[in-house]
C-alpha cells in the first residue's frame, strides 16, 4: 500500500464547468469549450435525434448549436450548463421544425392557388400572416439569447417562471425580465417592419 502515498496530492481535482465556462468567456478560447462540448455532443444528438427523427440533419445540428454557443456564451453566463445546453439544443430543433414547417405550408398555399387558377384575387390574409412570420422569425433571431430562449419557452412551450429558471439557469426575476424586455422589443421590431 505504500505506492497510494506516492499518488497522494498528485492528482488534480477536475475543473469545475463554471470555472471552465468562466475561463472561455475570458479568453474565448475555442478549445477550451469544445472540450467543454465534447461530453454532452452524444446528449444533444439525441435530443436533436427526437425532434429531427434524421441522423444526418441531427449530426449537422450538433455541429451549429457548438457554432450557436460560442457566441452566446461569450455574452451570457450560464450557472447549470447542462440543462442550458439542453435547453439550446431542444429551441434549435423547434426552431429548425417550424421553418420548415412555414415553407411547407407555404408551398401548399402556392400548390392550392395553382389549382384553382381563378381571375379572383389571392387571400390577403394568407399573405399577410406569411410576412408577419417572416417578421416574427426575423426579429426572433434579433433578440438576446436570453431573451429569446425565455420567450420561446414562455410562449411557444406554454412553461411557467419557474420552469423556465429550472431549465436555464436563469434566475426567476431575470427570466420575468428577459420576457417583458424581449416582447417588447419584438413588438417595436415587428411594428418597423409593417412601416416598410
């Protein structure tokens, strides 16, 4: 037994991730944060896995939520970087779905109007909701991470405060904040966009 007091004292305690995370936001150190990523790449392709349903597309998203997250985390502090980067990874995928959910419904708009091939005038509402999706997705993506990651729970997966807090990180008061702030910039983005 005497060869354990040789290892004694030599062996380094890991890093804490909020160290690590902590370091990058200093020096921005790419390789520091991909080692960072790396545990958690086989945990965000099976979320991806169970919203995408494609192994290629979800290999793909595993590659842009790392591209994703060497901005955010430049600008933002993450406590729990687990379910934070669950959290990305899920937003990413809904994201990706409802584009493309918009251009397929889009192209059933065009297909239908096709059909019919009438003098009439086209629906102006079906063009108008378009553009106002268009302008929602738009300045969506000009919000904060925070801002619009707490958004898109708030409203589009129904979560309350709390749960919202639980699964980024943020603290309760921040995310009511985050909400208020980011509707009301997507209320002045949007509005500058009908005035164009």
């Amino acid at each position: 037994m005497k060869f354990l007091k040789y290892f004694q004292g030599k062996v380094k305690e890991p890093v804490p991730e909020a160290e690590r995370l902590a370091a990058y936001r200093r020096h921005g150190d790419v390789a520091l944060l991909g080692a960072l990523y790396e545990p958690y790449m086989e945990l965000v392709f099976g979320v991806c896995f169970q919203y995408l349903r494609d192994e290629d597309e979800s290999k793909d998203a595993v590659m842009q939520i790392f591209e994703k997250i060497i901005i955010d985390l430049k600008q933002h502090e993450v406590s729990n970087f687990k379910s934070w980067l669950h959290s990305v990874a899920r937003n990413h995928c809904l994201m990706k779905l409802r584009a493309t959910r918009v251009t397929v419904e889009a192209a059933s708009v065009d297909e239908r109007e096709q059909e019919l091939q009438t003098d009439t005038e086209p629906e102006p509402d079906l063009f108008a909701l378009d553009g106002r999706l268009d302008a929602l997705d738009e300045c969506l993506h000009k919000l904060t991470s925070a801002q619009r990651v707490s958004i898109e729970l708030f409203y589009m997966q129904n979560k309350c405060y709390r749960a919202i807090a639980d699964e980024t990180g943020f603290d309760v008061g921040k995310v009511k904040s985050y909400i208020q702030n980011g509707k009301r910039n997507l209320k002045i983005c949007i509005e500058s966009h009908g005035s164009h």
